[in-house]
C-alpha cells in the first residue's frame, strides 16, 4: 500500500465519521431547533436562484412536516358543528 492510498483511507473515514456525527447532531436535536436551521436554511437558498428547484422540491416539503398540523392538529381541537346539541 502507498501513502495516497492510506491518506484517501484517512479521507474516507473521516467523510463517514463527520456524516455519522452530522446525522446524529440532527435527530438529537429538539424538533423546534431543526425547524428554527430549516427556516434559516429555506432564507439562506432564497437568495440564491440556482437553488430554486431543491428548495420547492426538498426543503419546503421538509419544513411543513417539521413544523406539524398546527393548532388544528390536536385532539383537543374540536369544532362547534361537531359537538352534538345536548
């Protein structure tokens, strides 16, 4: 084995060690923090138009799922035509 071979070893672990790290930072997360970096990433691609097609078909996506159903969501939301007249 040469050394470009043990130093594009030394690249290669580092790349899945730093994707690993990345990955479990991300769902160690709390949920309000993941949304508050999508928001702020969802900004940051605004400004750039090549970025145009991976927002609308990626992030956007990802920010309504992170962000829920809304007040209307829970199950303690009830409308009045619901409820039945007693």
């Amino acid at each position: 084995m040469g050394l470009d071979s043990l130093m594009l070893q030394d690249f290669a672990v580092a790349l899945i060690v730093l994707a690993a790290l990345s990955f479990s930072a991300w769902k160690l997360m709390p949920a309000r923090r993941r949304l508050q970096l999508l928001l702020a990433l969802d900004a940051w691609s605004a400004r750039h138009p090549s970025l145009a097609r991976w927002r609308e078909r990626s992030l956007k996506p990802r920010i309504a799922r992170a962000a829920g159903p809304g007040c209307g969501g829970c199950a303690a939301h009830e409308t009045r035509s619901s409820q039945r007249p007693r």
